[in-house]
C-alpha cells in the first residue's frame, strides 16, 4: 500500500512540475517574442482543465468518493447485466426486477434456479455474479444473515474484490459485527484491480468511523 501510495505521490509532482516548466517556457517565449500570445490562453484552457482532475484524484473530496464509489456500483451491475443476459437471455434478467430500481418478489427464487444450472457451475463471472445479486435481494428484503451469507460465497470466487467486500462489511456494521466490518473494508483495498486515492479516502473514513482514533 505504501509503494501506491509512493507511486501516487511521484505521479502527482511529476505532472505539477511539468506543467510549471510549460508555464515557465510559455512565458519565457512571450518575453522574447518567440510565442504567440494565444498559447497563453491555450496553457490556461490546459490548466483549467487538468487541475480538476489533479485535485479529484489527489486530493478527493468527500463527494468525489461518493461518486466514484457510485460509478464503480452501476460499473459492476452492467458488467452482471451482461453475463446473465449472455447465458441465460435478457428475458430472464428482465423478469427479476419489477421496475428499474426494484427487484421482483420471486427474484431470490429464480436467481437460486440461475445458481443451479449446469452452465453456472463451469462460469466463476457468472457464479460471482448471481451470488452478489442473491445478497442484494435479501438486504433488500431486511434479511442481513442471508445476504452475509451470499456475499460470502461471492467472496470465496473472488477474495479481494472490492465492492463485493464494502458491500459485506456494511452488512457486518447493520448486524453490528464492527471487527468483522473493519476487516472487509480493509479487505476491500487488496483489489487486485487496484485502488483509487478516493477509494481508499472513503474506506479510512468508514474505518475511522468504527474504530475513532483513542483521545490524548
């Protein structure tokens, strides 16, 4: 984590001081008469836009955290979209919801079916993906024991998978289980996939909001 964070660190002074060397030559050229005054509202037109993006991923804010942490969600159920609706068609996706934002009653039931067809067991993504979406349904449905259990065996395909660990240890804190929650979100910035600095803003907050640091 520290070799990251090292890394981050270096990406972000590497690209300050390039951009102050492009300052610097631009207006050392408009000094000499080298560069035409309009590279100057090029470099802030430059400015303008990478400085955002500098702050967002080194210094987020708590909304950058919340957004991205959003992105990653709807990333993750088109990616479960799309390997459901390849084996089993977008009929039988469709039908597990009664609206966009709702799962149908019988969702448990006929994502358990899903689980126990014979293509299912051949197909980690797959198998990864209805047990995530069992989890949901059962939170949803206020039965937290049921959707651990889910998010579990989810975890036991791909250990270090990061919204599958955020999401469990947040079950954990609804059951008060705080150990078990701090584990899983730090267990959640062992992605392989690699995280962001507002990924790993937003787990220190939840950590620190389970486990405050002791006063004086």
């Amino acid at each position: 984590m520290n070799r990251v964070r090292n890394r981050r660190v270096l990406i972000f002074i590497a690209c300050a001081v390039a951009l102050l060397a492009v300052l610097f030559l631009v207006l050392y050229g408009l000094d000499r008469g080298h560069v035409s005054p309009l590279w100057l509202l090029v470099l802030a037109a430059v400015f303008s836009l990478a400085a955002p993006i500098l702050r967002a991923n080194f210094f987020p804010s708590a909304k950058d955290c919340a957004t991205e942490y959003d992105f990653h969600e709807k990333r993750l159920q088109q990616q479960h979209r799309q390997w459901i609706t390849n084996a089993f068609g977008a009929e039988a996706f469709n039908r597990l919801y009664s609206d966009p934002e709702r799962f149908h009653e019988s969702a448990g039931e006929a994502l358990q079916k899903m689980l126990e067809d014979t293509q299912t067991k051949e197909n980690m993504d797959l198998r990864f993906a209805l047990q995530v979406m069992l989890a949901r349904v059962y939170e949803t449905q206020g039965d937290p024991p049921k959707s651990i259990e889910h998010l579990s065996r989810a975890l036991d395909i791909y250990p270090r998978h990061f919204i599958a660990n955020f999401r469990l240890a947040m079950i954990y804190e609804w059951v008060e289980a705080p150990q078990e929650a701090v584990r899983h979100y730090q267990q959640a910035l062992t992605d392989p996939g690699g995280t962001s600095r507002a990924m790993e803003r937003l787990v220190a907050a939840q950590v620190k909001r389970i486990q405050p640091e002791p006063r004086g």
